[in-house]
C-alpha cells in the first residue's frame, strides 16, 4: 500500500508542476496574422502548404536560419503608433525583429493574391487568442518596385482602411474594404494590429497582384478565403523585445464591403494562387492554446486523481 501511494505521489508531484506551467503559458500564446490575402509569415510558416516552398520562402527560411514556426508572433512592444520612428525602413515586414529578416527580403516571387483595382476586399486575420485593437491596412503607392526594400515612403501616410474590436468569428478578424483604383501590378498590403488589451502592436506583409490597368488582366476567381478549408496550429511564441514609447498615428476610415473579386495578373505571379492557408473553422489556430494549456491540464489531473482513489479502494 505504501509503495503504491508513494508511487502516485511522485507521479503527481511531477505532472502538476508541468501541467500548471503548460495552462500558465497557453493565454500567453495570442497573436495573429493575415491569411487572406495571405501574408508571407503565413505564407513561409509550416501551415503554408504549397506556398512554403516557393523559392521566396526557402530563401526567406535560409535568410532567417530556422523556419517561420510562430507565424503567429510577429509583435512588437510599446510603439503605440510610433511604427515610422521605431521600425526602420526595409523592414517593415519583419517588424525589425531578427528573427523575422527574412520576410524583408527585397523579390518580385513572394507568394501572392490576385486582387481588382477598386474591388471590395475583406481581409481575413486569423487569431491564435483574441484581443481588442484596431487595424490600419495600407497598400503600396502606385510605382511600387518589389525589387527594392520596402521602407516607409512607399505606403500613404494614412491607412486606405481600418477596423477597430472586429468580432472573432470561427478564428478570424474581418475587415471590410475597398480597395484603391489605381495600382496594377504587384504590391504589398501592409497591415498594423495595434492592440488595446496588451502593449504590442503585429505587422504583416501580404503580396497583391493587380490586373493591369488599361487591359493587363481578366477577371477571375479569389483565392480561397482560410475558411473554406486546409490546416492550421498555434505557433510556441517567444516575446519580442520592447521598443521605445510612443505618439499615435491617424487612421483613415473603412467601408463595408464583400469578399472581393479577383483578377488575373499579367505577369509574376506566383504557382499558389487558390490553396488555402489556414483553417479559421473549429479546428483551427484558436482552440489549440485553449486546448494544450486549459483542458488538457485538467483532463491528466483530473486522471491522477481517479488513479490514487482506485489504488486506495484496492489496497483498503
């Protein structure tokens, strides 16, 4: 009998401490990013399916020395809408964080959505964990060179969309839009979560392609929105470093509108143009933290319990 109840002890003794700190960590693990027109973090991370091995991801993998596993982590502390001050120009895309220079990598390759000048667009933002906030969405100037570094005078001064507290459904954000009429060609949407319930602020990259204006393109399909299909888990995030304090910056405000309608580009673009990235649906990135760090701890305490009080019971 005291063998059996020492044994269960120690058992005991070495899951709770594993599993209180697997619960602690798990709300810690809230970020996100877009899915659709599906950003380069998600694009290169191991839930980018075909996209992950595109030649602008494997250089991107190679450049950053370790894949793109916490796609969903790409954050940065306390800049409160300073990004033009704090994040220095060519790297916006990595948010300035080493271990994201990869995204920074300056290619007309990227993985891309076919997108219409003008066009109605809803941005699809898959969240790990929710937090309220608001979205600044911002498009390349016409001109745009994806050869050359992006830096800050290639965007507007102020965003051509924003959204603030959005509801979460089935794991994603959904920021109605319309898009400029005037762009063709490749761009880059550059999207700005900055965060109200913590002090981080995410920034994304997601590769366009516009039909050429004057008669460059035909329409056709919208790539898949996250929704409709594919898989997705939570990234293990590590904490960015903060940066310096802040001043806010003065959004611009959005449109209802539908999914948008998307149009062929003439040149460049890349071979995964319809597969979806990331499941927002009930198995998507949302319920995995909740899962491993919640009701997986409960569920094996819960076990240890029911295993003492049968020893118990036999050995009385």
């Amino acid at each position: 009998m005291t063998a059996h109840r020492t044994a269960a002890a120690a058992a005991v003794a070495v899951a709770a401490p594993l599993l209180l700190t697997s619960w602690a960590a798990g709300p810690a693990q809230a970020h996100g990013a877009p899915t659709d027109p599906v950003s380069r973090v998600v694009a290169c991370s191991p839930e980018g399916g075909s996209r992950a091995g595109s030649a602008a991801c494997r250089a991107a993998i190679a450049s950053n020395g370790a894949p793109f596993t916490a796609w969903d982590n790409l954050r940065v502390a306390g800049v409160n809408g300073r990004e033009r001050q704090v994040i220095p120009d060519g790297q916006l895309c990595s948010g300035g964080l080493p271990a994201y220079r990869g995204l920074d990598l300056a290619r007309a390759d990227w993985p891309a959505t076919r997108l219409s000048p003008g066009a109605p667009l809803t941005l699809a933002y898959s969240s790990t964990i929710p937090h309220t906030g608001t979205f600044r969405l911002y498009l390349t100037k016409p001109g745009y060179d994806p050869a050359k570094p992006l830096t800050w005078s290639d965007l507007p001064t102020r965003p051509f969309a924003t959204a603030t507290d959005p509801s979460l459904v089935k794991g994603a954000y959904r920021i109605a839009a319309k898009l400029p009429a005037d762009r063709s060609g490749r761009h880059v949407l550059f999207t700005v979560w900055q965060n109200s319930s913590t002090a981080d602020t995410y920034y994304s990259c997601s590769d366009v392609v516009f039909a050429r204006i004057g008669g460059g393109g035909t329409a056709g399909p919208a790539a898949q929105a996250p929704g409709s299909g594919g898989a997705s888990a939570a990234a293990k995030p590590s904490r960015p470093a903060s940066s310096k304090t802040p001043e806010p910056s003065e959004p611009a405000s959005t449109s209802a509108a539908a999914p948008a309608e998307a149009a062929k580009p003439a040149e460049d673009v890349a071979a995964d143009r319809s597969e979806p990235v990331a499941d927002s649906g009930s198995r998507g990135p949302a319920a995995l933290p909740l899962l491993a760090g919640g009701t997986g701890a409960l569920l094996l305490t819960t076990g240890v319990a029911l295993a003492l009080r049968r020893r118990r019971g036999r050995v009385g």
